[in-house]
C-alpha cells in the first residue's frame, strides 16, 4: 500500500520550495558566514576599549553561527512561511518528510520521525566519542603522579569539556535516538506530534556541537562542568561559547520534550490507553517533562553568567553583591533533575528489554510508574545535596539528607521492579540482555555509594573527592551507557534489518565492564584515601590506584572502539534479523522492516498490554 | 486505486485533534517558560534577601553616565578615592506604565480573537486589532529600552583594570527587562504574522482558534508582568 502511495503522489516533483536546496552543508556555510559577520560586525560597532569586549565578540559570533546554521538547514524557513500565510502544501510535506529522496535526507531537515532518531544516533556518537577522546587524555594525564601529557591549562579545559559532552551526550543517547524513532511507532502514531520541531530539536543540537568543540579550541576554561563561579566569571573567552552551546541545547531539549509529550498523550492509537503504554513510553514522558523543569534553569544560570562577563552585571561577581552560591543553586536546582533526565529514559528501555528477554510480563507496571513520579517529584527537592560542604544554609543540611535519602526509595523500586521482572524467567542471553546484567550490577555500586554521599558526615569528607567522581561514573556510564548500549542492541535490527553482531558486542561488553570496575572502584579507593578531584597532577600516595584506572579507562575505550566496529560492520552487512527477531509485542516489532514512511497501513487497534508474554 | 485516497484522507486529522494537541504543546512551552521566569525571580529575591555587605542597592565605584574609564583613572591617580553610590528604585511609575501598554496590546489581541471567531466579517477587526497590537509591542519594546537605560552603571577598578558594573538590583533589571524584550518581540512577530495569515486568508472565521494558541501565550506573558513588576516595585529596597 505505502508503495503505490509513493508511486502515486507526486511529492518528489514539487514540493519542498526553497528547502531543496539547504542540507547540511549550505548549514555548515551558513553558519560559518554567519559567525564571520558576526564577528566582523561586533569588531567593527564595539568599543574595543569596553569591558568585557571580548567575550561580547565571542557570544555575538557564536549567535551568528547558531542562526546561520539554522538558517542554513532550513529551520526558519517554516516560521518565515507561517508568518506570510504560505503554508506548507501536502507535497511539502511529502518532501520534509524525506519522501522519495535516499540518503540525502539524513542530511536535510528531515521531518520523518525514523530519519531523525537515525540522525540522533549519529550525534550521540559524536558526543559521545569527542567526549571519550577527552577522558583518554584525562586518564593519561593521570597516569603517573607528575605525568604532563597536556599542560594544566589544557586539562583543566579537558575536564570541563569532557563533562559537557558527556552530559550532553547521554541526555540524548537514549531519548534522542529511541524516543524519535521507536516511540511514535509504539504508541501507534503516524509520526511525532510536531514533525518539524522534532527536525528543530535535532539541529539546534547539531548547531550546538561545534560551540563546545570551540570553547575548547579558543580555551582556557578552569570552571569544570559545573561551571563554578566566580571561576567562570574569571575564564577564558572559551566559556563563552561554552555557555552558548549549552544555551542552544536547552533550546533543543525544551522543543523535543514538547514533542515528546504531546505525542505520547495525543497521538495514542485506538485502544492505546495510558496502561497499555509500553513503560518506554512512560519513561520518555516522565523525563521529557522534568526537562522542561530543569533546563530552563541552565538556562538562566547560563545567561547570567554570560551577561556578568559581557555587560558587567555582578550576579555571581561578589565584590559587585552576588554570590557563587546563587550560581551553585541555579545549577544544581538543574543539575540534579537532569540526572534523572538522563537515567529515566535508559531504564525504560531495558526494563522493555527485560520483559522481553525473560519472556514475563513487566513485574508490577502500576509500582514502576508511581516510582517514575516519585523520582521526578523528589528529584526537584535534594539539589543541596550537591552543595552540602558550601556553607550555603547550613540549618537546610538536615532536610536535603533526608529528600536525599528518600530518593533512594523510588530508585530502589524501579530497581526491584526490573529485578522482578527477571526473576525467574526464562532467560534468553542475548545481547541486549547481556548489557541488562552489566547495568544491575553496576548500578547498585552506583545507587549504594550515593547513599553515602547523602549523608553529610560522610560527604564532609569525600566531597570534592575522587569518591564523588567513581559514584556518578558507576552512574553515567555503568548505568546509563550500559542502558543506552542495551537499547541500541535491542533497536538496532529494527532500524537496519539487521542484528547487531552478537560475537563482537560480547567481546565489547566484557571489556567495557571489567573496564568499568577496573577504573572506578581504583577511583573509589584513590577518593576514600582523599584525592581530591580535578586535579592534574597528585601526591605519590595514589600512585597504584591511579595507574589502574588509566589501565581500566583504557579498557573501556577498546571496549567501545570494538563496539563502533560491531556497529559499522553489522550495519553494513550484519545478519538479517525480519521485523520481530526478538519476538516482542510492543507495536515498533509489529511493523515491516524498513518501517514505511507512514508506519502503519491501517492504524492499529489495542486491546491488551505489550507484556502478555507467558500468557497466550 | 480507489482505496488509496481513503488512506490518504485519513492521514489528515480532524482540525479538532490537531488543534487539541497544539493547545498541550503551548501549554507545555508555557511550562517551561513559568520556569525560566520562576528562576529570574528566585534569583532576585535571592540577591535581595543576601544584600552582601548592603551591596543590593548600593555600589562602591564612579557613576558612569557618559563618564570614561580614565576619568576614573584620574581620580585614583589623584589619590581619590571611589564613592560608594546609594541607588534608588527605577520609577514604579514607569514600570507599571509598561505593564499597561502590554496589557493593553494583549487585549486588543484578545479582543480581534473574539471577533474573529464571532462571525466571518470579523477577519477585517482581527487584522486591524492585531496590527494594533503588535503596534503596542513595539511600543512596549521601545519604552522597557528606556527602562533599561535608566539602571545605573558604575566604573570600578578592580584586579588592574577598570571595570564597568552594575548592582546586584541593577543587575537582575537589566535581566528581567531583557527577558521582557525577547518576550515582547516574540508576540510581536506572532501578532503581526497573525494579521498577514488573516489578511491573505489563511487564518479565518473557521480557524479562530489558531489565534487562539497565540493569546494563551501572550496572556501568560501579560501576567508575568504583573507579577514581576508587583515583585519589583515592592520588594526593593534594603
Ligand atoms: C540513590 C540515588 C542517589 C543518591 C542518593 C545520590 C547522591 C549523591 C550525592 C549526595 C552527591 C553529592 C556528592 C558530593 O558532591 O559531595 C551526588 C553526586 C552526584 N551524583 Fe548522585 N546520587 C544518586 C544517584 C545518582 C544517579 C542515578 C545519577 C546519574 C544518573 C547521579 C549523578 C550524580 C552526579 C553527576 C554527581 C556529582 C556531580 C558533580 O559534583 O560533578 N547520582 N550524588
Ligand atoms: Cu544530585
């Protein structure tokens, strides 16, 4: 049927107006010319003299580059449209969609919701990657006790760019590429609510890259991740287009959280109630909407940063009035919440893989939900906990342990909930499984040691510690980059035909996870003798355990170079796996393989949960 | 081949649904606009509570109107030393005169709305109404630059070099007034596309109720003023 559609309609011949010709290299130019003029205005009408002349020449040039690239790919040719009355024709739309057009749309302003959670895929890896080049320099950095691999000033950009990417980097991971390309299919949807908001939220984020490549380029950044004032207010012009790029991402985040939303409460096929959601579903909405909650807030706390560098207002300036701790509560009334962002969306994923893998329905679907709340609601209550050692409201000391503490309950269901699941199934070990034990073991060490942490006593003494640094990597990448890699597993055959080689992925499991422990339980004991973190060199004392994270590190980034070869290989010519090798019964395995352009033929009608596993 | 177009036909939703799923995703980006806004607040009423050192209205520097930063050179070479400035409140006055002209132009949009959606002759009121009232945002945008430039600035020396600052009051209203603007300008574009889509027909009678998504937006925006000017205009002072 889709295949006479295309035949018939003659949306290749002329639909897509000026949008024909932008893809992604009239963005890259656009962008490039745009930044240059921007550059070239701002040297020319600012007063060189001026304070903050610099950093106001940097900001202007990167909101050059960032509307020029956008410019460039065709995100504002819609809003030009609609503000004329030219709205898009059905042939437009045809041709957004990518109809008809092979691989170029990868490289357009593609509507399609399969094209850009591929696309998302790919800016996941380069997120991903450039941030994991950057940890290998850290970790040879700290190989020996005096080892210079990179001058100070460069490691210290390092970490804080390193932190960026990796944080950007797994928001994204999972969200961006499932939740685009998975999610409109399991609730039974055409597409995403908000098609090109869905291509918007994929460039901006592209546009964003290249900012936080730069900062390091133009350098001399000793803020961290945490962008700690008054050191940002003291860094190089890098911070600028630091905080640019992450004031462009909150823009992406925010669009695709809208979409995300509206499309899981909106666009539900018939019969598709709220309980039959697959809890991937659930998982996206819940992080989508605490998004919308934290980002704004980087937001600010970004901006406001910037305008203290370039206008001299002295919101974090304390010797103008400010104070670094509203800056410290600004970031972490985000920074706490976004971990949440980031957890949620991979635990959905595996806990689908685990129903799936253990052939059981998903223990207790309702305890899970009402576990994904309580996160959300109580994530927005323990930001202090990051703050504890301050001196910021020493008499808050007490609640925050305790919302901190509490937090732990939810997280302990969900975690419980996934055990359940397992339980006694009947366990098919395939890979994405594999990936799924990696995660129970790993994040238990993570959950355990953050209880630690939330008490104060304890965090008295390890915060700002190398203990902090192993609890949120057992975290970030025992937990989330486990979960992430299970979902590529699991979706991988369903985006290629193909299954992603099983031999390979198990060597690169193995590696990873060893590597995992390897890196960072040396990383617990280096912290607990009381190494302090980010620094780039140490006393002798934490000679061993240092050498063994690097060794461990090591291991990781040949565990994941093994799985980008699985990866490129299999995507090329991996074993064909048909429309449901996993045979699973969420609607995404329902479908053909190539998913058509319109998912479904007829639209389906539900009438029972995806769990029935076991039952008939 | 008859079957075809039903399919087809059934890919486009009823204006209803479509319209009921555009509702949610304003009101979303309502949301997260009521954060972005609540974290502006709290970081005023912050920097208020903390007064450092009774930093909130008060700056220790040369009062820069017009002055260079060699003057204050001058003056420190001299042996002088740098005045602490008392400020006063920006004019309550003028602030709520800005809440007014938004108000105002949020209602005539409002208002077109309501005509529009009355009967198909109201399409003409609709475009004149919007014009208007993208008028008054231009008008809104122009007066809060006046606002803003009455904040005052100081020169300060500092680390070797002369800086150029603001207070910590002054510093969150030159953000607030800022956010305003990008606000302001925002609604202008959708007031004034609104009376272009209207006048070449594609925002009708029958449609009303895309301008409808556009009033909720500017209608949270009006009360955003109000709350932020009754905020600021209250609780100033040390
Ligand atoms: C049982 C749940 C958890 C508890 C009780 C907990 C508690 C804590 C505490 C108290 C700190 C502050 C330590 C300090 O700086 O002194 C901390 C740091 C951190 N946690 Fe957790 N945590 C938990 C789970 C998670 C999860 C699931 C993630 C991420 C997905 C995460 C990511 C982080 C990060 C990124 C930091 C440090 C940020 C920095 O200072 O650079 N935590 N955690
Ligand atoms: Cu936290």
């Amino acid at each position: 049927m889709t295949s006479t559609l295309t035949s018939h309609a003659p949306a290749h011949t002329s639909g897509g107006g000026a949008l024909r010709r932008l893809n992604f290299v009239t963005a890259l130019i656009g962008g490039v010319l745009f930044g240059v003029l921007a550059w070239w205005l701002a040297h020319t009408f600012l007063d060189a003299g001026g304070a903050g002349y610099s950093d106001q020449v940097t900001v202007l040039t990167g909101c050059g580059w960032v509307v020029g690239f956008l410019l460039g790919i065709g995100a504002l040719t819609g809003p030009g449209k609609w503000f004329t009355g030219r709205d898009q024709t059905h042939a437009d739309e045809m041709y957004l969609a990518g109809k008809d057009l092979g691989r170029k749309r990868y490289f357009q302003y593609t509507t399609d919701h399969k094209v850009v959670g591929v696309q998302y895929i790919f800016a996941t890896m380069a997120l991903l990657g450039t941030g994991g080049i950057l940890a290998m320099g850290i970790r040879t950095n700290l190989l020996t006790p005096g080892n210079h691999f990179v001058n100070q000033q460069v490691y210290n950009g390092f970490l804080g760019v390193h932190g960026m990417l990796m944080i950007l980097g797994l928001i994204v991971a999972v969200a961006g590429p499932w939740a685009n390309f998975v999610l409109p299919i399991q609730v039974g949807a055409r597409d995403m609510a908000f098609p090109r908001l869905n291509a918007l939220s994929l460039w901006t984020l592209v546009a964003a890259i290249p900012l936080l490549l730069g900062s390091l380029a133009i350098g001399a950044m000793d803020m961290g991740w945490v962008t700690q004032a008054p050191i940002a207010n003291q860094a190089g012009i890098g911070f600028d287009l630091f905080a640019m790029s992450i004031i462009t991402f909150t823009i992406s985040t925010t669009v695709a959280g809208v979409n995300t939303i509206c499309t899981v409460l909106t666009m539900r096929t018939k019969g598709m109630t709220m309980e039959r959601l697959p809890i991937f579903a659930w998982a996206s909405i819940f992080a989508a909407g605490l998004g919308l909650y934290a980002f704004p807030f980087f937001l600010v706390v970004m901006s406001l940063n910037l305008a203290d560098r370039m206008v001299g207002t002295s919101f974090f300036v304390a010797s103008g009035g400010g104070t670094g701790w509203l800056q410290e509560n600004l970031f972490w009334l985000m920074g706490h919440p976004e971990v949440y962002v980031i957890l949620l969306p991979a635990v959905g994923a595996m806990l689908e893989i685990a129903s799936v893998f253990s052939r059981k329905p998903l223990f207790s679907y309702r305890t899970v939900i009402g576990g994904m709340a309580g996160l959300c609601g109580l994530s927005a209550l323990v930001w202090a906990h990051h703050m504890f050692t301050t001196g910021w409201a020493p008499t808050l000391g007490g609640p925050f342990m305790l919302t901190t503490e509490l937090i732990s309950i939810p997280t302990g269901v969900i975690f419980l909930v996934m055990l359940g699941t397992i339980w006694r199934g009947n366990i098919w070990m395939r890979l994405p499984m594999v990936w799924v034990f990696g995660f129970i073991a790993n994040f238990i060490v993570g959950g355990i040691t953050g209880i630690y942490l939330s008490d104060i006593p304890v965090d008295n003494q390890m915060h700002g510690t190398m203990f902090v640094v192993a609890h949120f990597h057992y975290v970030f990448v025992g937990s989330v980059l486990f979960g992430a890699i299970a979902a590529l597993c699991y979706w991988f055959p369903k985006v290629t035909g193909r299954y992603l080689d099983e031999k390979m992925g198990r060597i690169s499991f193995w590696l990873v996870f060893i590597g995992t422990h390897v890196t960072f339980l040396a990383m617990f004991v280096s912290g607990m003798r009381g190494m302090p973190r980010r620094y780039s060199s140490y006393s002798m004392l934490f000679e061993h355990t240092n050498f063994v994270s690097t060794i461990g590190a090591y291991m990781i980034m040949a565990g994941m170079l093994v799985l980008l070869g699985a990866f490129i290989v299999s995507w090329r010519s991996g074993e064909p796996s048909g429309p449901n090798p996993w045979n699973a019964k969420s609607l995404e395995w329902m479908v053909p393989t190539p998913v058509p352009l319109e998912n479904f033929e007829v639209l389906p009608v539900i009438t029972s949960d995806p769990y029935t596993y076991g039952e008939a | 081949m008859s079957d075809l177009h039903v399919e087809v036909a059934a890919h486009h939703e009823a204006p209803e649904i479509v319209d009921h799923r555009q509702r949610l995703g304003i009101w979303l980006f309502i949301g997260g606009d009521v954060v972005t806004t609540g974290a502006l607040i709290f970081t005023y009423l912050y920097l208020r509570a903390v007064n450092t050192n009774g930093s909130w209205m008060s700056v220790v520097g040369l009062p820069a109107n017009g002055r260079s930063a060699s003057t204050l050179q001058g003056i420190l070479d001299d042996g002088g030393s740098m005045i602490k400035n008392i400020e006063t409140p920006l004019s309550a006055g003028f602030a709520w005169l800005l809440v007014a002209v938004l108000v105002a132009s949020v209602g005539l949009y409002w208002l077109g709305e309501v005509r529009l959606r009355s009967s198909a002759s109201g399409r003409s009121a609709f475009i004149a109404l919007s014009v208007l009232a993208g008028i008054g945002l231009i008008a809104y945008i122009v007066l809060s630059i006046v606002q803003l430039r009455q904040v005052p600035q100081y020169w300060r020396a500092e680390n070797d070099s002369m800086l150029f600052i603001y207070s910590t009051y002054g510093s969150c209203m030159l953000a607030l007034g800022v956010s305003a603007i990008i606000h302001a300008i925002i609604l202008a574009f959708l007031s004034f596309g609104s009376a272009t889509r209207a006048a070449v027909g594609v925002l009708s009678h029958e449609k009303w109720y895309q301008a409808r998504l556009i009033r909720y937006f500017s209608v949270w925006v009006a009360l955003a003023s109000v709350v932020l000017t009754l905020v600021v205009t209250t609780l100033n002072v040390n």
